[in-house]
C-alpha cells in the first residue's frame, strides 16, 4: 500500500470524564512527593534510584536480562557478568536519560539525537529515521501493527511535534498522546519503545521537574500486558488514543505512589505487629482474596476482615504494588484495586 497516512491531528482523542479526576490524584501525589524528599534526606540518592528504576524497567521491557542490582552496579560503574549487548543498552540508557534537560521535545533534531544516545552501537541507522518497513508482530507470529510507509516518517513525526508544541492539551495527556503516536508511527528500525517512554518522561519533566524522576517506566514494565493491550485498542479502527491515555494516567499515577513509597521506606518492608499466628505471606495472599471479591474493599475493612492493624494492611498493599502484583486505578477515594494476572 502506497497510500500516505494521515494523522487525525484535530482529533486524536475522545476525553473520558474520568481523566479529570485521575489528572486532580496525579496534581495531588505531585504534593506527596514533594513532602517524602524533604523528609528523606537524601533527595540526590532518592531520584538517582528512581532513574535506575525506569532504566531497568524500560530495558527490560524490550529484553534486557539484568537484574535490578546488575543494572544499579553498571551505572556505578562496578563490573558486571552479563551480555555485553545488554549492558551497552543500559549504560546509553542512563546517557540518554542525564541529557534529558537539555532536549527539547518538540525538535526533531533533539528527537534523533535522543535516538542515538540510547542506540549507540547497537543497531544500524542509530540516529536517523529508517529506511525500511517495519510490523510489530506478536509472539505467535500475528502481525499487530505496519509502521509508517517510510517515505512519510520525517513529515510525520515533524506534524507531530509541532503538534505537541503547539496543543493546549494537559501535558498529562499531550504526553501520552506523543507517547502513543511514536509507537504508531514506529519512525525507528528499533528503539521506537525506549524512545516513546523516554518522550513522555521528558515532556512531563517540562511541565513539572519532578518527573525527571519518576519511575513511569516500572509501572508500564509490570503491566506490560496492558500496555500493549492500550497500544492496540487505540488503533483497532481509526486512530483513537483515548485507550493508552487512559491507562497511562492510571501507570503515571501508580509511579507516585512508587516513588513515594521508595521515599518513606526506611529499613524493611515487614511489618513488626503481626500476628505469630497469620505469616506474612499469608495477610498479602488474603488481600488478593478480599480483592479478587471487592476490588472497591478499603485498608479499614480489609483490617477488620484479616484482624490486624490499617497500617498492616497499607504495608502489604504497598509491598504488593511494588512486586506488580497489585494497582490502584483512579483515586484514592473512588477508584478501585486491580490483580495484575502475570503472563504464564
């Protein structure tokens, strides 16, 4: 098909009523954030470790096999036993993501030069638009989705980014939007993912310095299912990101309540009053249980039901999210818990 594609610039999205209210949770948390650095301490630490998370969450979502603490010791420069494939990516990564404040999103030139940090001798073409056609094809071989005809990524990706410049849109929403037509356009041989996460973080950063920081990428990497799933229901006709829009609010939520939770640990996430008689294991599995039945069930009633202490509870909720186990969806007020089913 020769056909030029056509962005619906004017009309990329229809609003769902509920974004209003997870964009107020998300102004809210920014406030939370706010108060955990200053009572932490050590705010340079705290970020530093919020960038190694996104770094290995937004690696590992394409396939890099390093550990969290394999990825911690590269970036600290201490030798690391691993492929050298996988540990090039996270060192330019962690270039990419320090240069963050001195790109500007809405420059093309910026956008290629943000492709080459992360790419770098690891594929060809690092830098520059691509060449050839790409599809993003499932595990079973389904093709999913064909990129751009390659003659039109420049003038694409250059529509969207005057787009973005110029749109009076939330940039909580502007960013996703950005986000998802990245992947849509998929304007790179490879490293369209990395540098659509990376894009969202750096127009966030603009509208609010804090999310230079913030872990986005982990929440995406735990619900990596959804993720997908939100790519493609934005494009199973038209092209509709109200879809991914959504479920970003809900991640970009989740990632401050994340980081917040990094901020406020101060030895081990165990709780002391338990009791000898419920393991410890057992209280977090008994959460799943009473949210399996009501995902609506708040810490209170889920301390009545299990017999122990709110702050038991809000402790394994909290250990439960971090393992990805677990998300909030909308506020704390009127959202709702959610499982995260692992893929087998």
């Amino acid at each position: 098909m020769s056909e030029a594609l056509i962005l619906p610039l004017e009309k990329l999205y229809t609003e769902d009523p509920l974004w209003h209210e997870k964009i107020g949770g998300i102004h809210a948390l920014l406030e939370r954030v706010k108060i955990s650095e200053a009572q932490h301490g050590d705010v340079l630490q705290l970020r530093k470790q919020g960038r190694i998370l996104s770094i290995h969450a937004s690696t590992a979502i394409e396939g890099n096999r390093l550990t969290l603490g394999q990825v911690t010791d590269v970036i600290n420069g201490k030798p690391v036993w691993g492929p050298p494939k996988d540990i090039k990516e996270v060192q330019n990564a962690w270039h990419a993501y320090n240069e963050m404040p001195r790109y500007v999103p809405w420059s093309v030139e910026h956008l290629l030069q943000a492709h080459a940090h992360l790419t770098t001798e690891l594929i060809g073409e690092s830098g520059q638009f691509r060449t050839v056609g790409v599809a993003v094809v499932s595990s079973e071989g389904t093709l999913l989705h064909r990129g751009a005809p390659t003659a039109q990524v420049p003038a694409l990706v250059d529509q969207l980014l005057d787009w973005g410049k110029t749109s009076v849109a939330h940039p909580l929403i502007k960013s996703s939007a950005v986000h998802y037509l990245l992947e849509y356009i998929h304007p790179f041989r490879d490293g369209n993912g990395r540098i659509g996460r990376l894009w969202q973080s750096l127009i966030l950063s603009q509208w609010n310095p804090l999310f230079a920081w913030m872990p986005v990428e982990t929440l995406v990497h735990h619900n990596q299912a959804l993720y997908y799933k939100a790519l493609q229901d934005s494009h199973t006709g038209a092209v509709d990101c109200r879809p991914f829009i959504s479920f970003m609010l809900d991640a970009i939520g989740n990632s401050l309540y994340k980081y917040i939770d990094v901020a406020t640990v101060s030895v081990v996430d165990v709780p002391v009053n338990v009791p000898v008689n419920v393991p410890v294991n057992e209280i977090s599995n008994k959460i799943l249980m009473l949210v399996r039945a009501n995902p609506n069930a708040t810490a209170q009633k889920m301390a009545l039901a299990l017999g122990v202490s709110d702050k038991t509870i809000k402790r394994h909720l909290k250990s439960l999210r971090e393992q990805g186990r677990i998300m909030r969806v909308g506020s704390d007020k009127t959202g709702h818990w959610e499982i995260i089913e692992k893929a087998s």
